[in-house]
C-alpha cells in the first residue's frame, strides 16, 4: 500500500527519527509543506528522537486515540527490531511504518555535492557517508544541525536531492523511502 494512503489527514503520527540528522530533514521538510503529512498530525506536535520502545511506549502510546495511530520511524537499519510489549502489540503493532534512509541520512549530503557516482564507485566499501562527508567533502560539523541547514538551506534542494536517491536505489530498496513521504 501506498505511504500516502495510510498517512491521511485522518490519522495520527508518531513520527521517531534515528538521529539528529533525520530530525532536522524531517523538521525542514515539515515546515516547508513538503510532506504527505502535517505537523499537526503529530501525536507530540513535532517528530521525536529514538528512545527505547518502553520509553515510546510510556511516553506517547499509553492513551486512548479518536483516529487510527501511525508509528512512523525514520531509520537507517534494514534489520533494526521495535518489538512493542504485548499490551500495545494488538493497538498498534499493524500500524508500524519504517522510512529507510540506507545506508545513512548523510548519503543525501553526498548526492547534492554530485559526489555519489564517486562515492559508490570508490568509498562506498570502505567507509560510511558520514566519514566520506567529514574526511573526502570537509564537512566537519556533518552530525550536526547546522550542516544539514546549510547544505539544504533552498529546500528544493533537499527535495532534489531525495529524489535523485530514489531514482539511484530503484531496483534495490523493497521499503518505503523519503521519497514515498514526499508530496
């Protein structure tokens, strides 16, 4: 089923990124109406960092919902498990979204400097964009905030940047993208 299908102006989000780098794109793409969801939809007003899934669970999942709960995570890892208790297995284990960002958030970065044909021909076994971005692009500051606000500070280019990515991976990814959550 299509992403956009399931995340209607009917429903509520949870949104959980990985990483700070997943929350400043989220938040970036948020603010500039770029998504197939509102900020408002969002169960705690803005997406939120990973924590354990007891703490998940505490925090945002122990309440009743007038609409159907979507858990959507920003995430990486193909093999990452978010394996809810048994009392929330039933409410919302079936409602599970994972947005991949293989191999990392940062991989965007590469795409916009037009360097992934030179990164996946040559670094992409040896080391992760993170460590490409830092020693082979110069961005030093690449886990913070304002690396990813300075790359992308004309959205557009964040967007063309998402798109280019899924048009590489294609064939390869078998899951949802940031692409599929783009308007």
């Amino acid at each position: 089923m299509r992403i956009q299908e399931l995340l209607t102006t009917d429903c509520y989000i949870l949104c959980i990124c990985e990483g700070l780098s997943e929350l400043v794109t989220i938040n970036m793409l948020l603010d500039n109406d770029m998504l197939v969801f509102k900020r408002d939809q969002l169960i705690s007003g803005e997406p939120v960092k990973r924590e354990s899934v007891t703490s998940i669970q505490d925090k945002y999942l122990n309440y009743s919902f007038d609409k159907p709960l979507y858990i959507l995570r920003i995430i990486d890892s193909k093999n990452e498990k978010f394996k809810l208790s048994k009392l929330y297995i039933d409410r919302f284990g079936s409602s599970i979204i994972n947005v991949q960002t293989c191999p990392e958030i940062e991989i965007l970065l590469i795409i916009s400097s037009d360097n992934y044909s030179k990164y996946t021909n040559q670094f992409k076994s040896k080391m992760k964009p993170s460590e490409y971005c830092k020693q082979v692009l110069g961005m030093k500051n690449v886990k913070q905030k304002s690396c990813f606000e300075s790359v992308f500070a004309d959205i557009n280019k964040l967007k063309e940047a998402i798109n280019k990515y899924a048009r590489y991976t294609k064939k390869s990814f078998k899951f949802y993208t940031l692409n599929d959550l783009l308007k």
